[in-house]
C-alpha cells in the first residue's frame, strides 16, 4: 500500500492528506437541519450531518488528492451512532478511489494489540472474514514497546497495508516526553526513530519506503530533517500543517532529494475553508475545500524546487 | 470517583477489577449458537454473544467485586456491532452497581484530545447533554504529553471521574521504551510517574490517593515497589495478574502501609476460569468466575498481610 500511496502522490503531484476531522461548528445549517429532521436522536442526527459534510469534501477533492485521514476521536465522542459515522465516511471515500489512513493512536500489550489489528487485518467470526474498518493504514503509539507493534506488522508482511508510527507529533506538549535525553545521548524521538525503521526493515517496498511509516509533526523544522537523514527508508505522515502552524517552507527538509518521502496533512485548513473566505458560503464547501488544496498543493510543491 | 473506588474496595475487601476482555473461544457454545439464531450477520451474532458472556460474568461477581474493565479492543474488533456492544457491557454493569474502568488507551493532540475526553465527560449535542459511553475512569497513554492530557484532567476538576495513565505497563516490550536510562539518570518511566504525580496534584481526594491514577504491571514487582515510593498519592491499576504471570507475592510493594493503593485486574483468569478446571462446564461460567475471585481475594490479601 505504501508504493501505491507513492505513485498516487506522484501522478496527481500531490503530497497531500485531506483531515477529516470535523465538529458540527464546521457543518453548514443546511445540512444540520436537514439531519435533524430525518434522524430524532441527537447523537445519530449529529453522526449523519458528520458523514453528509464529509461527502462534499470527499466529492470536491477526490481526484486532486491520494488519500483522506479520518481522526477516530471526532467520531468516537458520539459512542457508537459516531463510530458509524466514521466507518460510513470510510466507504464512501474508499468507492470515490482514495486511500484511507485511519487515525487512531491505538498500542496495547499484545494480545490486544492482535485485537486491534482488526482495524487493517479484518477479522474471522465463524470461519468467514470481515474487514469491518476499510482502513488502509493506521497511525499507533508506540509507547508500549515492540510486541504492541508485531500484530501490525505481521498483517503488513502479507497484505497491502501500512503503518504510521507516532515518532515526534505536532502539539507542543510533544516535548514532555519526545524531547526528553537519553543517556545514551539520543532523544527519545531518535530512539524511537531507530526502532520504527527497524520494525519496518523487511518490509520496503519499490520505492525505496517501509511499509512501516512515522508521524514526525510540520511544527519541527529540525527535528523534521533530522528524522528524515536518520530514517531514509521510513515514509513520514506530516500532520500540524495549516491550522497548527506549519507551512511548505518548513518542510523542505522532510521530503528527499527526489522530492517524495511525505505526505503532509491538513483538516480545518481544507474543510472548514469555506468559513474563513467571505467569497463562500455555506453551499460552497466543496468549491473551499477545493481551493484549499490546490493553494496548499502550490506552497508545498514550491517549497519543494 | 477515586475515592468511592476506594471506599468499595475496602467495604468488599476486594482490590480486584475483572477484566471484561472476551475472545469468542471463551463463550460457550450454547450462548453462541442462540446468538446465532437471533442474529443473521455474524459481527452482530459475536458482538452479542460477549454481551451475553459478560452478563453472566457480572452477574455472578458484582457483590464480591468494585469494579469491571472492559478492554475496548476486544469489541472494536468487530466494527460498529463490537463497539455497541462494549457500551451494552457497560450499561449492564453500572445497573448491577459497578464501577466501570473503560481500558481504552488513548491518547492524541489537545484538539483531538477534548473529543477522546467525551469517554467520561459526555458530549453536549444541539444543546443538551448526553453521555454515550458511561465510563467511570478511561486509562490513557501519555507518548504525546501533558497537553493530551489536560482535557481529562480537566473534567476530573468538575466530575466524579477518574484517570489511569499508562507509565509501566504489564508486557515484555514495555521495557523497549519505558525503561531506557535518561541524561538525569532516571527511566523513562519514573520521569513518566513524576509527571503523572504532577498531573494529579490537585486531584487528591479523602483518602490521600489523587484522581489520576498510574497503569503499573503486576509483573514488576521491583518497579512496582519503587513506583510507590515515587507516588504516594497515585493510586495504580495492576494489569499482569494471573494469566500475564503476576501473583499475590509479587504485588506486596504496590500496596501502602494501610493495604491500600491499588486495584488488581484479572482478566481471562477469571473469566474463562470455567475452562480451566474439569469440575465445571459450559453451564458453569458464572461459578467458576466467582470461584476464581474468591481464590484471587484470598492470595491478595493473605500477600497484604
């Protein structure tokens, strides 16, 4: 998955991941109200209103951009009519051809890590598969060590599927624990930076890149090219771009001398876009969205030369 | 919340939390076989085969136990119907009067952070409140820092709710991480039990014990010993007992002076105990759980002693 996430990037020259990551302040009334006519539950007609916004971005991007990522939390806050949402989301955009990386930030002992796994392994109930997820790749923490790590890999070993790995993340609370020295003289970032490449050593693709990628934040410049010169063969999932702060400039370091290596994610900057320009209005989301990653797709490609 | 944990723990006399952690080879074959009649899609026949499961699980422990923690993955490996069914779990055991621990791990930046927190803050919709997962305390993972935390922290200001974050954790690779020597020459994971403490500093409750609590492995006793020395006022839940190789003896370092300061989880040691011993059958699961409960109780506090 991760050589087609690369030739996707490539033939659209777009390193980009559209966020989907919404609250109901960035839904427009019109579908607001509509939900809540059609559904009397509050937390189904919220979830509903979640998917029914997510589709016009979907529609409005899916043929600019490889691959959309999901935060599990924005739906996870609704219980389960949200977990709904979020699957429903992901079916739609898998139809429309993109690439889906689940966020979930999910690491247990192993024997629930093999149950979290489902998320890109599928699961057998009764001697039949399912693969009730759809994702194509998940982010995880590692900060369980190795053995959280194997359930994933092993599904990497024999199907089309990919990991990103939290190394150095975007907020500035990162520091509390990332930042941190270690006698050996490496940050635990770095630490962690050696152990990610080694769990995906067996697992490179075409390109040149682990199916085994990394989370390394746009908000660190240095410690972006840092990573990049430490892990050559580790794919890096950029998110704080936009919203958080980062912009193309700071990522010239995170790409490789063939200008690959990243794919950069940006959410409210693409689709709450439609709020912050007075050039759109509510039935504009799709067209804001839209302008949002062709603008970011020039800030990084420039960026880039 | 801590301190009414605290207040049934001693009532019972009982530091003992039941793992709700089913897997379909723990249920017996006349649970699933009805549950297969009812429901024709078999995510939804599993998921409400653990429902069953653990309702004869609680129904047989929940006047001997304080506590239940469902581990989340065990359900969300099923999709939607897994998920609806861990919240079926919990509705039926806060009925019966337990105090719930949702084993969720999560953990992400402070914006995707606030959505995770709905887990035991509930979520506002349209105006009015709902609370969708009924969690009492969430365990959580500490890799992205202090800022991913303070949504919790927050709601425990407010809110009978409380926390256990992940600092040395039961498994063999928990050492890849968390105990690595740092410049200042303490591990990584007593830098993370200094931090907690300071999470949990102004959370501290009538029995000196704080709202946010520590995950320490049942299968360290000599981290266990030295982690409570470092926090006086953390109280720990102790995975690693039982199946994971942890026993009473081991645990003697986790607990004050009083017998107090930690609840014990056991999870497949007691709720597939109907396998383990000939005495029982299929038609047992409740017996041999209780059975397992009461062996447990009597190895703790005999340790305690």
């Amino acid at each position: 998955m991760i050589d087609n996430l690369i030739n996707r990037i490539t033939e659209l020259n777009s390193p980009i991941v559209v966020g989907l990551d919404p609250t109901i302040s960035m839904v427009p009334e019109r579908i607001v109200k509509k939900s809540r006519e059609e559904y009397k539950c509050p937390l189904n007609a919220v979830s509903k209103a979640l998917v029914k916004f997510n589709r016009e971005i979907i529609d409005a991007v899916y043929d600019i951009v490889p691959a959309v990522k999901p935060q599990i939390a924005m739906y996870e806050r609704f219980g389960n009519a949200g977990v709904k949402a979020y699957i429903e989301t992901i079916n739609y955009a898998k139809e429309k051809g993109l690439i889906i990386i689940g966020d979930i930030k999910r690491g247990d002992i192993a024997s629930t890590a093999e149950a979290y796994a489902s998320h890109i392994g599928g699961v057998e109930v009764f001697g039949d598969k399912f693969d009730p997820w759809q994702e194509d790749f998940v982010t995880l923490n590692p900060y369980l060590g190795g053995d959280s790590i194997t359930p994933f890999t092993d599904i990497c070993e024999t199907q089309e599927k990919g990991l990103f790995i939290l190394v150095k993340t975007s907020n500035a609370g990162s520091g509390d624990l990332q930042d941190l020295e270690l006698k050996s003289g490496l940050s635990v970032y770095e630490h962690m930076a050696d152990m990610v490449s080694s769990w995906g050593k067996n697992l490179i693709g075409k390109h040149g890149y682990s199916k085994v990628g990394a989370v390394v934040g746009a908000t660190h410049p240095a410690q972006g090219q840092n990573l990049r010169n430490r892990m050559p063969n580790t794919f890096f999932l950029v998110p704080g771009y936009g919203a958080q702060g980062g912009s193309g400039k700071d990522l010239q370091g995170f790409f490789d001398t063939n200008g690959i290596g990243c794919i950069v994610n940006s959410s409210r900057g693409i689709t709450a876009a439609w709020q912050k320009d007075s050039c759109f209005g509510e039935n504009n989301v799709g067209d804001a969205a839209r302008e949002a990653v062709i603008a970011m797709k020039k800030d990084l490609n420039e960026n880039l030369k």
